[in-house]
C-alpha cells in the first residue's frame, strides 16, 4: 500500500502541472534556496506539513490572518454561510454590513465596492483615479507592490524621475511609459514629477507602510507631504492598505499617520484570510463608478458571503478591548528576542517594526527605500532562514517581505521564537 506523499513528492509533482510548482511565485523557495514544505493544515500559530512537521508562522497566509488560523468563531460563522449556499449572484445583507463597517472605520470612504482580491482593487482604484481626473499617468514608488496589474508591474528607468519601462514580459511599453516611478520617501522626487507633469497625473499609489520590499515605513512628513502635492495639482492620492489596512489598528495607516486619501485599497483582513478585496473614498469619486457613473468595473465573486462572513467576524474581534495593545506587545517581544540573539552573535542587522508588522533587514544601515533594502544581504538571510525553519519557525522565504504576529501568538511561541532565534544566529 502507497503512503501518503511527502513534500518533495508534491513539489515533483507540482513542477509538472503548475509553473515553477506554485501558484504565486515567493512560495516556490527561489529567494532562499531549498524547497517549499506542503501544508496539511494550520491552528492557532501553527502549521502542519506533510511529513508530520510543525512550525511557528509569521507568514500568516502574508498577513490576514490576525487571528490566527482557523479561529473557532470564524469557522462558525462560515458553517453557518455554507449551511445557507455560499454564492448568489445577487445582493446580500453581509454585502451593506461589511461596507458599513469599512466605512466606519475609515472615515475617508464614503462609497465603497467589494471585489476578489487586492490586485483587482488596485486595477479598479487606478481606473477610476484616471476616469475621474480624465488624465494618464500615475505615480508609484519602487517597492511598493500593488498587485499584478500592468500598470504596476514597472520599474524605474534610468536617472532620477523617468517615465517607467515595463518590469515583466507581457506588459506593453507604451502602458509602462505612462506610469512615472520614484524611490520610496522621495518627497522631493515627487515634488519634482507633479510640478512638471501635474497636469497629466491621475493619481499617486503608495502602500503607506510598506510591507512588499520587507517593512519600511514612512518617513516624518513624506505622507502629509504626498497629499499635498496631490490636492494642489489636482491628482487622486490612493492609499494601498491591502496589507496595512485594519492591521496597524482599526482605521490602518491612515488613522495612524492622520492622513486621508481620495481613495483607499483593502484586502486581505476584510476577508478573515479569503479571497477578497475593495476599494473605496470620496463620494463624487466613486459615484463614478458603474451602475452610477461610465466607469465600468464587476466581479462574478464580489461580495462573497464566505469572505464577507469571515470579515466580518474578524473585523468583530479586533473591535474588543487591548487587541491591539497585544498584538504590538507581542510584536514587539519578537523585535527584541530577534535584536538580542544578533547582537549577541554579532551578525548586523537592521529591523523595520511597525505595529504588529516586522522585517529583519541584514544589512547595517537604515533601510528607507529600494535601494538600501536591496543593499541586504540576501545569502545571510537565506542561512538565518532555514535556520530558523529548522527551528520550528516559519518566515517569509525572502528577504524582502515581511512577518506578521497574529493574536493567536503565545507566550510560548515567543519564547521559541527567541531561542530558535539564538540557535539560527550563532551558525551565521
């Protein structure tokens, strides 16, 4: 009789069906070498392989998950949706309650749209900033990730503030040329770019904290300073808190820093951990949108209420007294364990933190930008890695994302962290 197949068994398999054997590409190990462990199933802070392994999880399916995996509370709220069918085609009550509570939290949307994932939003934010201001060209920064959509997927070109080339095959150059892109914490750049082109811009897209080159935040006055320069030229400033979003606290980023875009991006928490996404922000804005307005955007699965169901209760949790204060205590606990066991191996590292979002840069300067994140040394944290992994911890398999602490994170796990931590350390 056949035994069950271990994870060098899927993966040879997978390889065979799936693109480099993986559904999105960090999965596949490339960034620290080896290969993916296949997950049998996940509770609490834990997942569970194949081959009878388990690991601490800081990748929490890349950040919704803050309560942690499989939540009872979840799991009955989505029973109680497969018990009623879990897809209409048509309106749902969870549908207005999701986007009353979005819009509660944010103060600025006031209009919101579901959609089935944070690169859909992203797409739909983008079409509906050059519907609205009638104009082309947008700004991003390098690092900052914002889906798979072509007008995201470019790089900068050659000198300071250039028209963007293509950073994927398939993506038309003309489409590249007209998205501008800027180092992140580029205030000046920025300042540069709309002064010359502010007439043409539609919109400025930044994750505010970000979290797809590994954390780095934003430095004192570059957000206040980015609405500004957009509200003056006339251009839709678009926060994607896909990952910030309901994680830095209720009202994410925004809330934190105190500043409101024109348009807002989410994902990922609203869900509980399914597919969904949504954006949203000034009612003339998104008034424009179809069935009100000529910009056309739709989903088949908009407005699941298997995701609507799992946001929602999510969303339910992180309004009870102290989450927050525990999820930046725990953060913060790791912060140290992961600064104490460097020191003392005398490995330099720099560590991004904010709220209950972390990267361990190796590298010993500041890390402000692309730049100095690629100047990390990815070699070191591929060892730090399978160290850890051999640990019983599970990172992110790249540098240059991040770690997500979730409620479900004990005392115990940050204990193990730290040790696992030491142990990964001293080999380096």
């Amino acid at each position: 009789m056949i035994g069950p197949l271990t994870s060098d068994q899927f993966f040879a398999e997978a390889q065979r069906l799936i693109p480099g054997g993986v559904n999105s590409p960090v999965r596949a190990f490339r960034g620290v070498g080896g290969r993916p462990f296949f997950v049998a199933r996940a509770e609490g802070a834990r997942l569970f392989d194949v081959d009878g392994r388990s690991y601490i999880d800081y990748v929490m399916s890349w950040g919704p998950l803050i309560l942690g995996h499989a939540p009872k509370r979840v799991r009955d709220a989505l029973q109680a949706v497969l018990d009623r069918g879990w897809s209409y085609g048509a309106p749902t009550p969870g549908e207005v309650e999701l986007a009353r509570e979005i819009a509660r939290a944010y103060p600025s949307i006031e209009l919101v749209r579901l959609t089935s994932s944070g690169t859909e939003a992203a797409m739909a934010a983008l079409r509906v900033a050059r519907g609205f201001t009638r104009r082309e060209r947008i700004v991003k920064f390098e690092g900052c990730y914002h889906g798979h959509g072509d007008s995201l997927l470019v790089k900068a070109g050659s000198g300071g503030a250039t028209f963007g080339v293509p950073d994927s095959l398939g993506v038309p150059a003309d489409l590249a040329r007209l998205t501008v892109t800027l180092p992140f914490n580029d205030l000046d750049g920025a300042r540069s770019v709309l002064d010359a082109l502010g007439r043409e811009i539609a919109a400025v897209i930044v994750e505010p904290v970000v979290g797809n080159m590994g954390v780095v935040p934003p430095r004192p006055g570059f957000l206040a300073g980015l609405r500004e320069l957009t509200a003056r030229h006339g251009a839709l400033l678009i926060f994607d808190e896909v990952i910030t979003g309901f994680r830095l606290g209720y009202g994410g980023a925004q809330a934190l820093y105190g500043i409101a875009p024109d348009l807002t991006v989410l994902g990922k928490i609203i869900g509980g951990g399914l597919p969904v996404g949504a954006y949203g922000g000034r009612r003339e804005i998104m008034a424009q949108v179809s069935p009100l307005g000529g910009i056309y955007q739709a989903g088949t699965l908009s407005g699941n209420p298997l995701a609507v169901a799992a946001g929602l209760e999510t969303l339910a949790a992180l309004r009870e007294p102290g989450v927050y204060e525990t999820l930046e205590a725990r953060a913060a606990a790791v912060e140290n364990g992961l600064l104490e066991a460097a020191r003392a191996a005398r490995v330099p590292v720099t560590l991004n933190r904010v709220g209950s979002m972390l990267t361990c840069f190796f590298t010993e300067g500041p890390v402000v930008d692309w730049a100095s994140a690629k100047a990390a040394d990815t070699r070191r944290y591929a060892a730090f890695f399978h160290g850890m992994l051999e640990g019983g911890v599970y990172l992110a398999p790249s540098q240059y994302e991040a770690a997500f602490l979730s409620l479900a994170h004990g005392d115990d796990d940050l204990a193990a962290t730290a040790a696992a931590a030491r142990a990964s350390f001293r080999t380096l």
